[in-house]
C-alpha cells in the first residue's frame, strides 16, 4: 500500500511568482485536504475536497486554490506569492466516510518565498 | 470554529520518565487525532481517538468527549520520543476541517 506522497519536497519562488504543489493520496482514499504549517506553530487547514469538490475551507484568500482529480490527487495552487507564504505545505488523505475521517499524511512541500 | 489549546508547550524529560500532554477543546467534536512530527517535518499517526482509550506499546491515549479533552501517556520514555506532539480535532459541522492545536515539544535526554 503506498503511502501519502508530495512533490516537490523543497521550492524556491520570488515574491509575485506563482506555484503549484501536487499529492498523490493513499491507495482508497477518497478525500484530500491541505494545510500550511509556519515556523513553530500547528498545521492550519487549506482547503479539503471530498470526491473532486471543495468540502469546506479555512480562512486563506481565494490566491490559495485547489483541484482534485478523478484518481484523487490534488493540487494546491498559489497566486502572487508574498513572504509570508513562505511555510511548509501538507497534504493528508483520508477515506472519508460519515463521521470517520483518519488523516494520514505526506512529507510536505517546503516553500520558500525570497 | 473550534478551539484546541495543547499543554504544556514544553516538557523536558530523562530518559525512563512518564509524561501525560493534554488537549482541551472547545466545543463537541467527532474526530480526535494525536501526531508525532519528527524533525523533518513529518506527522507520524499516533492514534484516532474521538471517544475511549487506547494502547500501542509505551503510548497510549484517552478522550473523555463528555468533557471535550485528551490525554496522550508516554510511559519509559526514549530519546527517540523527542519531537513536537500535536492533537487535532474536527466536526462534521465543520465541514471537513481539521484544527491543530499548537502542539507540545517534548525533550528526551539520555
């Protein structure tokens, strides 16, 4: 069974640029959610999307972006990346079903915006 | 939304202590998730615990959902243990969302 996978595993931008970080989820997974973890503190949720449509937000401007495909990988794009962007990005995949909803998690993408 | 306040932020122990890292929340929730992160950033699953008490080994965890917390027991800790310690909680009326508290970092030493 293979796990939860992140590409790329560290990213270099300028302020302005924009980026696209992709996750393959877990064999069976139907839902994916992304979370920004910045220095020192707890992961703060993205987005989740639950069967290819965006299942509930957290507050990130509409910049933050996703899609989720038919084999159930996802994007996460940022527009007009700014300094404090800069943090390091998870993805986790679960299969969601009723109430149940166990996370497993990628490595992470680390982003850093100059 | 839901608050989740993690305690204490830091704890350092030697090598063989136990340790008991709470999670309080704030409002009534149907999933409970307790993380390992280790330094390279990964969160290893601990448990999935909305409700009971379960072990794995030196670990094990409880959530009295009643009374909105969580405990994580670390028993004979190793230095392998160190790392940041995190419990996340969600709520169907939340949408799918998922809130970290702001984790406790825990030092082992030999």
């Amino acid at each position: 069974e293979t796990g939860v996978t992140q590409s790329p595993t560290h990213l270099i931008k300028t302020r302005g640029q924009q980026v696209t970080l992709r996750c393959s989820s877990q064999s069976g997974h139907n839902t994916v959610s992304w979370y920004q973890q910045a220095l020192g503190q707890g992961p703060q949720f993205i987005f989740q999307y639950y069967r290819e449509e965006e299942n509930g937000r957290g507050n990130f401007p509409p910049r933050f972006s996703g899609l989720q495909f038919p084999n159930y990988s996802s994007e996460l794009n940022v527009n007009a990346l700014e300094l404090d962007d800069s943090a390091l990005y998870l993805c986790a995949s679960s299969f969601k079903s009723g109430a149940y909803n166990e996370q497993f998690f990628g490595p992470g993408t680390r982003l850093t915006v100059l | 939304g839901i608050q989740v306040e993690q305690s204490p932020p830091d704890l350092i122990l030697q090598e063989g202590a136990n340790s008991t890292l709470r999670c309080n929340f704030s409002d009534s929730v149907n999933n409970l998730q307790w993380f390992h992160q280790n330094p390279w950033g990964q969160l290893i699953n601990l448990f999935y615990i909305p409700s009971g008490t379960k072990q794995n080994g030196r670990l094990s965890a409880t959530t009295v959902a009643t009374e909105r917390y969580s405990l994580l027991y670390i028993s004979s800790s190793q230095t392998t243990d160190s790392g940041v310690y995190f419990c996340a909680v969600g709520a169907n009326t939340n949408a799918g969302k998922s809130t970290f508290g702001d984790g406790t970092t825990l030092t082992v030493k030999p």
